[in-house]
C-alpha cells in the first residue's frame, strides 16, 4: 500500500510520543525506539510528492538532531 | 467522578479529549538539574531586563487560581489550583518596550513557546510553583512552570527561567515541529496544516 504525508506524520508522532514519554522509563532505548520509527518513517517519503517529503524530511532530521542533543544530556 | 450526562462537565472537555484521573508525564526533553542558590529567571529582548534569584522570584505578589489543563496527546485535568505569580506581574518588573507584541517562554535544553503577549498578560497565566498545594515535581515542571489554560499544555513551558519579548512572532519548539501556532483546544488546533 502506498504511503501518504498522512501515514509518515503519524510515524513522526510516534516517534515524538516515545521520545516525550523518554523520562518515564529508559531514556536510552526510548531514544533508539524512537529513532528506528524515524528511519521507517524517511523509507516512506520516498513515496510521496517531493514537496510534501521534503517538508516531513526536514521534520525527521530536526527530531535525529534532538534526540542527539537529549541523549548527550540524559 | 466525571459522568457523559452531565452537561456542565462535559463542556469542560475540548473535543477529541478524554479526562485522566492522574498526571502523565511528557516532556521533549530530560528534566534539568535545580538549585535554588544558583537558579535564575531573566527577562530579556525587548524590554529594560530584569534578573531574579529563586528567593527573589518567590517573593513577588503571589495568586491561587483554578483552572483545567488539556494536553495535545488528548487528555485534559480538571480542577488544578496553582500557587504562583502572573506573567503580568515579572513583566511589569521587565519594563516592557511598547513595540514588544509577543513572548518567548524559555527554558534548559532549547525549549520555548511562543504566544502573543496580550495573551500572557491575562489574568489566568502565572508561573507556577505549587500544584494542589503541593511544591511542584521536577517531571511536572518544577520548580517553576508557566500556565497558559487557554491553550493546549505545550504552551505552559515547563522549567521556565527566561522570557524573550520581541516585536514579532517566533514560532517555539513544537511550532515549528508541525504543531499549531495557535493551539486553542476548543478549536482542535493541533498541527500546523490547519493554519
């Protein structure tokens, strides 16, 4: 089936809810999780329009570059 | 306990929201570390400047309000009193320039959220530190949160220590990670798509 923004954007929440519940259990592997769910979601734009997969990339990378910055501080 | 049937409650609860008998805690990023004797609030951008210690802070006017909070993953907590000081009380002590318009509430690890300033002057925001009477936990925000009720609970930064007054909007953290500019919850303003 096909991807859609729709479908990538709800892979990008899941991976804002896992980062968001982090602090409630292992930090770590919330991150890891959460960025597995952000390469699933990248695989995905490749299916969509360009200008919509840019928009969700630019997305997925400012969330890489957070959890990077989040797991030099947890 | 909540019942559907009742009309008065139910309009409490903004749509596509569900209440929670407990607090779930969310934040983007790790709790910071505070201590009292080095902790600062600044005030900064347009306006005079104006820098608190912890004891300083505390000893502004304070205020008891009760209000509801609603969270964009979609659950919403009734009834919170909160002890704290209005935002309009640290911005009076800011010297606010005229042409500033909209806020900055900042806090550790890059965190803010933008709202237009006449928004932060009402009589319902304040900078919280007790929650039911109780000191503020860390996971919650502690020792210092802002409360914004109008809008969905992103906009109430958790950890605050600083607000940057400018004279035009800048998106925060969440709002330029596809979340709504706005964030009323009456109006379901979650994402940035529906501006």
């Amino acid at each position: 089936m096909a991807a859609d923004p729709a479908s990538v954007w709800q892979l990008v929440e899941r991976a804002d809810e896992l980062v968001k519940y982090a602090q409630n259990r292992d930090p770590q592997t919330a991150y890891k999780q959460a960025r597995a769910v952000l390469d699933e979601a990248e695989a995905l734009t490749g299916q969509l329009e360009p200008n919509a997969a840019d928009g969700l990339r630019t997305q997925i990378e400012t969330r890489r570059a957070d959890i990077a910055r989040f797991e030099g501080t947890s | 306990m909540f019942r559907k049937k009742d009309p008065e409650m139910a309009a409490r609860i903004p749509p596509g929201q569900h209440l929670t008998r407990g607090w779930p805690v969310l934040s983007a990023s790790p709790v910071p570390p505070f201590d009292a004797a080095t902790w600062r609030f600044r005030c900064t951008g347009l306006c005079d400047g104006a820098d608190f210690s912890w004891d300083e802070f505390r000893a502004l006017p304070s205020v008891t309000l009760t209000n509801d909070i609603h969270c964009v993953t979609a659950w919403s907590k009734l009834d919170n009193v909160w002890d704290g000081v209005l935002f309009k009380e640290v911005a009076a002590r800011a010297g606010v320039k005229p042409e500033a318009a909209h806020a900055l509430v900042k806090a550790p690890y890059g965190y803010d959220a933008n709202l237009p300033l006449e928004a932060l002057m009402e009589d319902d925001v304040l900078f919280a530190w007790n929650h039911d009477g109780e000191p503020l936990e860390p996971k919650h925000g502690g020792p210092l949160r802002l409360v914004v009720p109008k809008r969905y609970f992103w906009k109430s930064t958790k950890w605050a220590n600083e607000i940057e007054f400018l004279d035009h909007d800048q998106r925060g953290f969440w709002e330029v990670r596809g979340y709504h500019n706005d964030a009323f919850p009456y109006l379901e303003q979650r994402y940035s798509w529906q501006e």
